[in-house]
C-alpha cells in the first residue's frame, strides 16, 4: 500500500543507469507506469471478489478482497504487471512484524499476491499529526483514538455482497465498531497492545512502534533481505496495535551478486541509496538503518529532517546528496519530551557516512530497547550524565522510593559524620605530636634557666614564662597535675614522659 505523497525512485535496467549517469537531473516518476487493464471493485479476480481499493502505486494496485472458499475472510490482493520476486523473499520471512503471504495467482498479464488484511492505519496516518503530538504531554491519548477512528472507518468501508456489513460476519470486526469514543474508555476498547500504548507518553508510543518494526526488520537483515524503501506507509500498524513491515518489492538479498533495480522513496533515501542512482552500487543495510531514523524524526518532530523537493518536481540530485550529508536540526528543538540518549540513537541512524552508522537493523533494536529499558546504550554515545541517573532510578525503584532515599541519605549522613570525627582524631594526634616535639624542645630550655646559678633577672623570667606555656599545654590546673586529654593522643612511652 503505497500511501506516501512521493512516488518511489528506481531505474531497472544497466542501460537506464547509464541514461541517468549522462543527464545528472531526476524526476520523480523515473519509470512511466504502464497502460493496464487492473480489475475494478465488484470484480471477481483469481477467486476472490474485490471489495474496494486500498492504495495504488506505479506499478501495482493494492485491493480490500473477501476469500469466499475460505469462510468470506477478508483479505489483502497486491496486482501487478511486472515479475516481481517479493513473494519469494517474504515467503522466506516469519515474523511477527512483517506481512507473510497466504498465496500467489497469475492471471493474465497480472500477478497476484494475497496477503492477511491486518487493517489499514500505516505510520504515515500517524506521522501527519506528528507536530501536534511533538507538543502534547501526558498519556498519548490522541494517538490511540486516530488508531481506532481508522479501525472503524475500515470497517464500515467493508461491505458484504448483499450489502450487509462486515461486522455482522465478524465477531472482532462488531466489536471494533462498537468501540466508544470518549478518551476515558480506551484502555477497555482497545487490545492489551493498545492498552499498554495508552499508559505511555506520546514520545514512548511511537518509539515502541517503531521498535517493533526494527526487529522486523533485523529478522529480514539476519536473512540477507534489506528492504531499501522503508517509510511510514510501509509500516502497518495492524488492528491489534502491532506494527508490520509492507512493501517488499524492492527489497534484495545482500548476498546477491548483481542489483537489477535500485531506488527508493526519495525523503527516506541515504546519500549512498541517491548515489547508487547513478552508479549502481549494491545496497546496504546500513541505508535501511538510515531510513529507520528518518522516520523516527518525522514521527517525534512532525516535519523530515532533510530539505526535499515538492513532489512530481523535477531536482538536481548533486544538491540533494549534499543536503543529506549534513547534519539535520537537533531533534529535541522541536519536541522537548525528546530525550539526550533517544536524539542520539536517531543521530547515528542518521549519519551521513555508512560507518558511523549502526551496522545492522539487530544493533539497532539492542539500543532502543535498552533505551526503552532505562540501561545505558551500547552502541550510541549517552553523554548526559542526569539522564543516566534518571535510567539508574528507574531500574531499581525500590532503591529510589522516598522511603529508601530517606535511609540512605541517614546512611550516608553517618558515614559523613564518622569521616569527620576519624579526621578529627587524626589532627588532635597530630597537634599532640607537635606539642610533646615541643615540650621535649622547651623543657630542658626552662629547666637550664630556672636553675641558673646567678640567679639573673632575666633567666628566671624567661624560664618562668616558658614554663608557663608549658603547664598551658598540658596540664587542666596549674594547681592540679592533671595531663588534657590531649597528651591521650600519645602512645604510651611519650605520655609516661609527660
């Protein structure tokens, strides 16, 4: 399903790319789509009869279909003209999060691939109010309901043979449009996934979404599938609130010694996948992980990260490689509920040089859910301390309750307070080591002058003042030989001496 206002970039063929190497300026629509007879709504085709259209692309026409050798269900049939090989690469994936194939008919000229429908909200549907949100706080209210507004325009959309609504064959189906609209019922209307959506922030939500598709995605990378046009309408977000990966036409095994067809969506593009319009060169999945970011960005901020022409216009593609090749805006400029650890995963995602990207889509998910996880990153710088404090506090609640802050904050006063009295036992042996250098200094000095034998002046009261000083130092009362408790700082031998 194709819902993006820009129409994919890819040149098939060795002679296209030559053509493309010559004249350096691209459009838009680089293949013309070709005349063809598609099947129309009411149609009975390969079996199945056509209930409405779900999104067209150049190549392909996406419909709304019901199975009726198989209890009427309702599914997905992608129509195309050209030899694709999608089935066969999807067909090798099984994964939560990406679409699998139920069964694929040739009539004609037209192929055929007949998938589950899963509903019909895509990350595009959710990327349009990405500004609004970028500015809410709280639970992501809003989010959840744009959700099920579309479940159950989907819904009504699908129309039995008679008529009659699909809710009426489908018990899920009834009670999707049932669903009531107040906000306060969306923890009870939505499923356990859509709940769970519902006790998170804005910023939370989305990035759990996306996070689901990243391991989609690491799923296909693991295989040797990269995807090569991720965007928000290739990200379903099913019925049931888990996201899934669409659109594998492009797609191509990593291991594939030849790349017949490069392209992409043009926002969503590395610099690298933009070059390989012109050379050729074979795609990455580093280029996937470019996208990932591109789309997060959009999701958290409302707008692209990248300058990029209107759509059907024509662009100097030398221009738009280098507007890729710089840094974008800082994130969090424009939505603040944007943490310092999250701005810099989708820094590396964005990166303009391959290698300073994440390697893989794996890598990818191993940071965002330790992210999601409140564990320190392990492939992104995390360079604010406060916010590695905050995820230290979130991971042991228990140690971070006001009670328990209480107890070590009375802990680490006592440990302050035996510190300080151990440094005032130091500094008191200290200046009783001092003074008894001292005494052993002076007395002997007071001792010669208080037993002069001419009993001069001067002798005497010298020595009666040093002996002064001493008496001051160490005894309580003069009157009293009683040692301070300063000369108890002395081993034994010096304060048997004093």
């Amino acid at each position: 399903v194709d819902g993006s206002r820009w129409p994919k970039l890819q040149i098939g063929s060795d002679e296209a790319r030559g053509q493309r190497r010559a004249t350096r300026h691209f459009s838009q629509h680089d293949l013309t789509p070709p005349v063809v007879n598609y099947p129309r709504v009411g149609d009975t085709f390969a079996g199945y009869r056509l209930i409405s259209r779900l999104g067209e692309g150049a190549f392909s026409r996406v419909f709304l279909a019901r199975q009726p050798d198989l209890a009427s269900r309702t599914v997905v049939l992608k129509v195309t003209p050209l030899s694709t090989d999608e089935s066969d690469r999807l067909a090798t994936l099984q994964h939560s999060s990406i679409i699998p194939v139920y069964s694929v008919h040739r009539v004609g000229d037209l192929a055929c691939i007949c998938m589950p429908f899963l509903g019909a909200t895509t990350l595009a549907d959710l990327a349009a109010c990405g500004k609004r949100w970028a500015s809410l706080d709280g639970p992501a209210e809003e989010l959840i309901s744009t959700i099920l507004e579309r479940r159950r325009s989907t819904i009504c959309a699908i129309s039995g043979p008679n008529g009659e609504s699909a809710a009426s064959q489908s018990p899920a189906a009834n009670r999707a449009l049932q669903e009531p609209d107040t906000p306060a019922d969306l923890a009870t209307a939505a499923t356990a996934e859509l709940a769970e959506y519902s006790r998170l922030g804005y910023v939370d939500a989305l990035l759990t979404l996306v996070t689901g598709a990243v391991e989609g995605l690491a799923h296909a990378h693991r295989r040797g599938i990269i995807h090569r046009d991720l965007k928000p309408a290739n990200i379903l977000v099913a019925d049931d609130g888990n996201p899934v990966l669409l659109d594998f036409n492009l797609a191509v095994s990593s291991q594939a010694a030849e790349t017949r067809v490069v392209g992409g969506t043009l926002p969503y593009m590395s610099p690298q996948q933009l070059e390989a319009l012109q050379t050729g060169e074979a795609a990455d999945r580093r280029d996937d992980v470019f996208s990932i970011g591109v789309i997060l960005y959009e999701l958290l901020s409302g707008q692209l990260p990248f300058h990029c022409p209107p759509p059907g216009q024509g662009f100097a593609l030398e221009s738009v490689i280098a507007d890729r090749r710089q840094r974008p805006k800082s994130l969090r400029s424009f939505n603040s509920g944007v943490s310092p650890g999250l701005e810099s995963i989708i820094d590396r995602c964005l990166a303009p040089d391959r290698e300073q990207r994440y390697r893989d889509a794996a890598e990818l998910a191993i940071d965002l859910n330790r992210h999601r996880q409140h564990h320190a990153l392990k492939f992104a710088p995390e360079k604010s301390i406060r916010e590695r404090t905050t995820k230290w506090a979130a991971r042991h609640p228990r140690v971070s309750s006001a009670s328990s802050v209480a107890i070590i904050a009375a802990a680490v006063i006592v440990v302050c307070l035996g510190l300080l009295w151990q440094r005032d036992r130091r500094l008191a042996r200290l200046n009783a080591e001092a003074n008894y250098q001292r005494l052993q200094r002076d007395l002997p000095r007071a001792i010669a002058a208080l037993s002069s034998p001419g009993r001069e002046p001067e002798l005497l009261t010298g020595g009666l003042g040093a002996s002064t000083q001493i008496m001051n130092v160490w005894l309580a009362d003069p009157g009293q030989p009683v040692l301070f408790k300063e000369a108890d700082q002395l081993d034994d031998p010096a304060r048997k001496r004093v």
